[in-house]
C-alpha cells in the first residue's frame, strides 16, 4: 500500500507522468520484493554463516567509494557497476544487524556485562561509521550506529553503560560540532535551530516544506494540485520531502494513512521479535524493525522540522533504488525470522 501510494505521489511530483520516478520506483519495488521472498526462505544456519563475509564484503565496498565512487551532490557515496549504482552504506544498516546479532548469539550469557560484550560491538560499529564519515555522510552512519545500539540494548548489556554513554554524548556534542562537522552540516544545525534566519538559503527546505505540510488542510489541495511541489518552490519533492509532497495534496488524512501503514508494519517487527525462539533471531528481528524506525522518524521529524535536514529518505515512499534495497532487506529478514518462528511452533 505505502510503495502503491508512494509511486501516486511520485507521478504527481514528475508533472502528471509515470516517468522518470513513478515507474523506476515500482519497478524496483518488483525487484527486491523477489530478494525479499528469497532472503524468507534461507535457514538460520545459512543466516548466522553469512554475517560476517557480508560484513567484511561490505567494508570493502566502502573502502572501494573512497578510491573510485562516484560523486552527488557533494559527496562521494556510490559505486557505478553499470546496471546500477549501488551505495554500500546502505547495506551495512542491516549488515551490522546481521553481524552483531550472530555475535551475542555466539556470546554465553556470562558475558554479557564484561568487555568483549561492549568493546567489541563498539569497534565492529565504529569502522563502518569512520567509512561513512569520510564521503561524507551523517544521516547514514546515524543510521548505522542506532540499528548497532539497538541490537546491543536488546541482548541485555547493562543499562549503565548506556546512561554512561548518554552523558558522555552530551559533554561530546560541542567537539563533534566544532570538529567532526563539515561546515555545511555545521549550518543545517544552525538552520534547524532557526530556519527563518536564512530562509532563501540554508533555511529554505525546511520552511518550504512547512509550507507544504501546513497548506495540506485536513484533505488537501487535490492529487496532482499541490502547488509547492508543481511549481518547484519544494526540494527535493520526490526523494527526502516526498512526504511534504503527499502531505500538500492529501492533507492530514493522507498523513494519517501513511503513519497508520508504517505503525502496521513496525507492529509487525515487534511481534515477529517477540516471537523469536532464540537470541539470534530475537536480535535480528529487534534490529532490522528499529532500522526502519529509523528511517520513518527521522525523515519525518526532518521534514516537519524536528530534526536537521540529514537526508534520510522515507522508506517505500521516497525514489531512490539503494533505500528502497534496504528497506526491502530489512522486509525480507523479518519475514525470514517469522518463517522461522512457524517453524519451531509445528516442531
């Protein structure tokens, strides 16, 4: 229903025409929706064996953007491979999953207070992270170290090390503004703080977007009437703002509708989580639901102007083939656990 949706909002912001984004995003959708039924049948031993080649594949991949990937927008992210281009930090969001669930499933519960419990996970997060860093790439390596954090709450280390952690990030976030931010991230901080200080720059995505959201109503302005969108005033309105897109058009209700959809389908990741017959399952589940929660509450907040813009799209929604991979990994490895899980109750 969401990718349905999804490619109606899209034909709108292409002027009324299926091409270039409506099309592209079924097409990819039919794709990985096949690699999401595929990954469903793998067997957990298959699953726990793969995570850390994938792991190390994936690194190298990253490692192969700062020697040759290509350039957008600024930034250097992607591999051309001629049938696609592909962005590898995409796939470590679930591939850390992947690989620190194995990890505390091969960890006896004794460990679990002790360092190689935290230390451990804390590195397997930190490489990737520095990779991402370097394109440069904020959104996605937040998005990696949350899904890594997740998975490591889940498989019980002590909640003192998080409280710890929380006041540590706190005394922290001045040197990484003044230190670990390139000046235009430094800017859109600023800018979130306060868009109207510069609202035909930095502030001008946000406070369009506002526009947007808010000139929606209750039901819209009408399918393919939204004039933000229509007349450009609006970035981006097929990829980060497509929300902003539908808002304007479909108003509260549409809102309502997509947000109902998404609580549909993170429901569904608990439960699968919950259901889980083992910690290696159980943390799979828990990691992959909380790497879609991800994405939906961020770019949410981020279009709303919540949060700084960060580039996060919105999963089954936005156009972009390596967020819609992703996302539908993450699809397909719940629907992998799940299986699992019947399984084990007819045994």
């Amino acid at each position: 229903m969401l990718v349905a949706f999804g490619a109606a909002v899209l034909h709108s912001a292409a002027g009324g025409s299926m091409d270039p984004y409506a099309s592209s995003h079924l097409i990819r959708f039919g794709v990985f929706l096949v690699v999401a039924l595929t990954i469903s049948y793998f067997p957990r031993e298959w699953a726990s064996y793969v995570a850390i080649p994938a792991y190390i594949a994936v690194l190298v991949l990253l490692v192969a953007v700062e020697a040759m990937g290509q350039l957008g927008g600024g930034s250097q992210r992607w591999l051309e491979l001629g049938f696609m281009r592909l962005q590898p930090s995409e796939v470590m969001k679930p591939g850390i999953v992947l690989l620190l669930a194995a990890y505390y499933h091969s960890l006896p519960a004794a460990m679990i207070g002790t360092w190689r419990a935290i230390a451990v996970p804390l590195g397997l997060i930190a490489l990737p992270m520095a990779l991402v860093l370097l394109q440069p790439d904020l959104g996605t390596s937040l998005a990696i170290a949350f899904g890594g954090v997740v998975v490591m709450f889940l498989a019980g280390i002590p909640q003192k090390w998080f409280i710890g952690g929380g006041v540590a990030a706190i005394f922290a976030i001045p040197l990484a503004y003044t230190f670990g931010l390139k000046p235009y991230q430094q800017q859109r901080v600023l800018t979130f703080l306060d868009p109207a200080s510069d609202p035909q720059g930095s502030g001008y995505h946000i406070i369009q977007s506002q526009i947007a959201i808010g000139s929606g109503g209750i039901s819209g302005k009408g399918f393919g009437e939204g004039s933000q969108s229509q007349l450009d005033y609006l970035p981006e309105p097929h990829t980060d703002f497509v929300f902003a897109t539908m808002a304007e058009e479909w108003g509260l209700i549409g809102g309502l509708f997509v947000l109902v959809i998404f609580g549909i389908i993170l429901r569904w990741g608990l439960i699968v989580a919950r259901d889980a017959q083992d910690r290696f399952s159980r943390l799979l589940a828990g990691g992959l639901t909380a790497t879609i929660f991800f994405y939906v509450a961020v770019n949410l907040m981020m279009v709303m102007g919540l949060a700084p813009v960060v580039g996060i799209p919105l999963p089954f929604m936005s156009h972009g083939g390596s967020s819609m991979m992703t996302n539908m990994l993450c699809v397909g490895g719940l629907m992998m656990v799940e299986r699992w899980n019947r399984r084990s109750i007819k045994t």
